[in-house]
C-alpha cells in the first residue's frame, strides 16, 4: 500500500442537555460513519455546556489540531442557543443575518407563522460563512472554512451531511474485516500486537463479550487498502487457530 495522507476531524457536542443526561447524544455514530466514507477519520469527541468561554476554547483547539471541525448543537432559536456567538467570537469575527439563510426561513415560514425574532436568529452566522442545506426543517447548517456547524438533532443532522457528501476533500476511505473467536483477550494480546505489528498500514481493535459463561472477543481490523484488511484478517484467523481458538470470519 502506497504512503497517504490521513485527514482527520474533530467533533465538538455543544449542549448542557447532554452533559446532564436528558438527551443521549446519537450524533458521534452517524458522524464518524459519514466522515469514514470520505475519507476522513474522527480524531476526537469533546461535550462542552453552553457556556461561551467553554466553547470558544473548545473551538480554538481542536481547529488548530484537525483538517476539519464539526460542531452539532446550539443552533436553534432560544437565548441558549449560543454556538453561532461562540463560534464567532473564537474565529474574531461578527455575527450577521445570513440573506440568503433569511430568504429560506421566510419561505419556510410562511405558512408556519411568519419568520419571528426569535426565528430570525437562525439566520445568523459568523461573518463570511457559507451556508449548509438542510432539507428536514428549513434553517440552515453553517460552514466557515474547516469548520461545520450542524445542528443537535440526529435526523436533521443527517440530512445536512448528506448535502455535504462528495463536497469536503479526505483520503481514502477505512475498510474493516472482522474476525471472532471465544479467546479472552489476555490469552491472545501478543498474537494480535504481532499480527498488528507485521502488517503495517492495519490497526486491530478487540471488542470483549460475556455470553453464555463464556468470554469471547470479535477483532477488528482496519486499513486504508481493503485488500490488506481482508490478508490481515485471514492471517489472524489462521494464528487463533492455530493457538486453538476456532475463528469465526466476519466474528461472533
């Protein structure tokens, strides 16, 4: 396998909802998924409340530290929704109605009430920001540069990243093969960081379960190239059985 460039992301969970336990958070799943198959790997995950310094910090980082920052929640119409502040004042820049994002909450609407103060603030964004199709509920997601700000709610969340598919550069996409076996993962540690360690360009992850009285573990392996995941993977079965543990391929 040829040497490549590894893009990477960071997803910052804006919300006080999330850190106190009323909302579970289904956003990172969807998110990594997405970014996977362009090609992008999720670096790190913070949850910051909704507290203006907090974010700002969060937002500074994590930037710094990524080709690309993704940022769900705090977008709505109420006082607490703070990301498009927060956001702006990390990037030192003004807040301004977006005419373009006005124009599609007026249309939204227009048979819905009319475009209020209160949802004229999901218009604004941080000066010089492009905007973010959202098909599910009218008002827009943000894109300033690297940084994505999407909203908190999973199924409009999704929709704003399918319009974005195809439309942010990234590498090459990870492929993943799966081997289980009923082994405890003390028991077969060495095999997998020898197997790993032989195979450059893999990573092996192990992901341990109790069923039945029994300890088992499925192995993950991963890599840019597929073809390398699935000899890797093959090579790891053939070494389980070989130190008695029957593989199951595509695991347990």
């Amino acid at each position: 396998m040829t040497d490549s460039r590894t893009w990477t992301a960071a997803l910052l969970i804006i919300g006080d909802e999330i850190l106190s336990g009323r909302t579970q958070d289904k956003n990172v799943a969807q998110i990594a998924s997405w970014l996977n198959v362009q090609g992008i790997r999720l670096s790190e995950v913070r949850v910051v409340p909704d507290v203006e310094a907090k974010i700002v910090a969060a937002v500074q980082a994590l930037r710094a530290e990524n080709d690309y920052l993704f940022t769900t929640g705090g977008i709505g119409p109420t006082h607490d929704d703070i990301t498009v502040d927060a956001i702006a004042a990390a990037l030192g820049v003004g807040v301004v109605v977006h005419p373009d994002a006005r124009a599609i909450l007026e249309h939204y609407y227009a048979n819905r009430g009319g475009l209020t103060d209160a949802r004229l603030r999901m218009a604004r964004v941080p000066e010089g920001a492009e905007l973010i199709a959202n098909p599910v509920s009218g008002a827009p997601g943000i894109r300033w540069q690297n940084i994505f700000i999407l909203a908190g709610v999973p199924h409009i969340t999704a929709g704003m990243l399918a319009g974005l598919t195809g439309q942010i550069e990234g590498g090459r996409p990870i492929v993943s093969a799966t081997v289980g076996a009923m082994a405890p993962e003390s028991e077969v540690a060495d095999l997998l960081r020898e197997t790993e360690r032989a195979n450059p360009g893999v990573s092996i992850g192990s992901y341990p379960f109790f069923r039945e009285g029994r300890t088992g573990a499925n192995f993950v392996v991963r890599s840019e190239d597929g073809e390398l995941a699935q000899a890797t993977a093959d090579l790891l079965a053939a070494s389980l059985e070989s130190a008695g543990y029957p593989a199951v391929p595509g695991g347990i």
